[in-house]
C-alpha cells in the first residue's frame, strides 16, 4: 500500500508490503477446535503442527486428510483424524479462540497451562561461530519479513545441510507450529540440529520444542523465567539473546563447546 513517509524532515509518498492476517479455523472431524489468527500460507503444514503440539494427535499418520477452504471471512482447515485419534479428541474437546499472539488460549486449568515438558535427550554440541552462522542464516531466510518487517520466524538448521526449513508467520507459536507440521510431513528427525527462533522464549515456545524433540533451542530475544525451568527440567540447551556479536546460554550448556 503508498504511505507517507517521515524520514530526515522530508515526507515522499513510499510503498509498504503488508502482512495478512486472517482467522483460521482448525476442525477436527466437522467439529470446530480453535480459530486462531495466523499468516495464510503453509496452512497444511500448520494444520499438523498445531495438532502435533496441542496434542491431538501423536504422528501425522493419524490425520486422515487436510481440506483448506477459503470464504470471506477467513479459512477453513478441516482435518479428518483415524478412529482412535476422533475418540481421544471428543474426550478433550475444548473451544479455542486465539489472537495472534496467542499460545495457550482456552485452557481450562492452571494445572493444564504448565505441563511439564517432554523430555529430550541427545543432540550435538555446537561452537559458537557455527550457532550464530545458524541463527544469521534463519534471519537471511526471512523472505517474508524482509518485505513486511512484521512477521517471527521458526527454522531448523544442521551442520551437514544448513538451513533445511523455514517458517514465518505473524505469531511466533504459529511459525513454530508451521516448522513443526513441515518437519513432521517430511518424516524429518530433530535430534542432530537447532532449532532457530526469531523471537522470545517462553513456556509454550518450549513445550512446543520439546514435543518435536529438539535438544537445542536457539532464539533472538530473552526468555521468560518459567521458560527457563520448563527447559532446565526437559534437557532443552536454551541459547538466547542471540545475535551478530554473542549470545547468552540459560541451561544445559553442555551442548555449547564455550
């Protein structure tokens, strides 16, 4: 869209890519579970993610099919999930309605908001010149931000292949969810990389990269303290506050070779 622009006391007209926001619903066998404001690409690829970390289902196998429908007001995802899977999910039915930065939105107790963490074990360890050529190769990927200036990103790199996938996306718990349906769609094991953030860490951010089973989380911002004794406990290797010129390492810094 043209903008007006102050910049140096002058005011030229500019030109601005937006990033869209549209609601997303997410059913599971005709039953609306959540509707979420995301970025509408790689909806399939979030459609899975999000069912992986919210727990519906356990493997991508257990989705039947993914139906992504398109009406005025928004998107339609519907998932059809397998016999066992529809059983499990009409037990823990719950409605979900969540804005962009939403990450446990709907929640119906305390108890259910801090769960702790899947356990990881493994991993590689890492110096700090290939992390922060890691992290600079994440920020490089951001097509998508590069134009908006307004969108997180969540990838996984590995020493043998480099950057192997990128999401973004105007929440980061959607971006990361985004990364972990691509993940999981391809079959792709987490154990030897790094998982990338551009963004902060907090519970969920953590509880998200416990389920995929990455033993290195790296992000940009700081995390939250509950972040940091949620990963403590899960054996996550937590390195944030990562940028061009250091980083800081919050737990497990066995897997950093300081």
């Amino acid at each position: 869209m043209v903008t007006r622009v102050w910049k140096g006391g002058a005011r030229p007209a500019g030109k601005r890519a937006l990033a869209e926001e549209t609601a997303i619903a997410l059913t599971y066998n005709g039953t609306t579970h959540a509707v979420m404001m995301a970025t509408p690409r790689d909806l399939e690829d979030y459609a899975v993610g999000f069912s992986l970390t919210e727990r519906q289902i356990e493997r991508p196998e257990q989705i039947e099919s993914i139906e992504v429908l398109e009406f005025d007001e928004g998107i339609e995802v519907r998932l059809w999930l397998d016999a066992e899977q529809s059983d499990r999910f009409r037990n823990r039915r719950r409605q979900i309605a969540g804005p962009t930065g939403c990450g446990l939105c709907g929640i119906e107790s305390l108890a259910e908001a801090v769960l702790p963490a899947r356990p990881v074990k493994g991993g590689d360890r890492f110096d700090p010149a290939t992390i922060l050529a890691a992290q600079e190769a994440a920020f490089a990927a951001q097509t998508l931000n590069a134009e908006t200036r307004a969108v997180h990103g969540a990838a996984y790199w590995t020493a043998a292949e480099g950057l192997v996938a990128i999401r973004e996306d105007v929440g980061r718990h959607n971006a990361l969810d985004k990364l972990v349906g691509a993940l999981a769609r391809a079959g792709r094991k987490v154990e030897g990389g790094i998982l990338l953030l551009t963004s902060r860490v907090s519970i969920e951010m953590v509880q998200k990269a416990a389920i995929m089973g990455a033993p290195i989380l790296v992000a940009a911002s700081a995390p939250t303290a509950l972040a940091v004794r949620t990963a403590e406990q899960a054996g996550i290797t937590v390195v944030a506050v990562a940028r061009r010129d250091g980083f800081e390492v919050f737990t497990h810094p066995d897997r950093v070779l300081l």
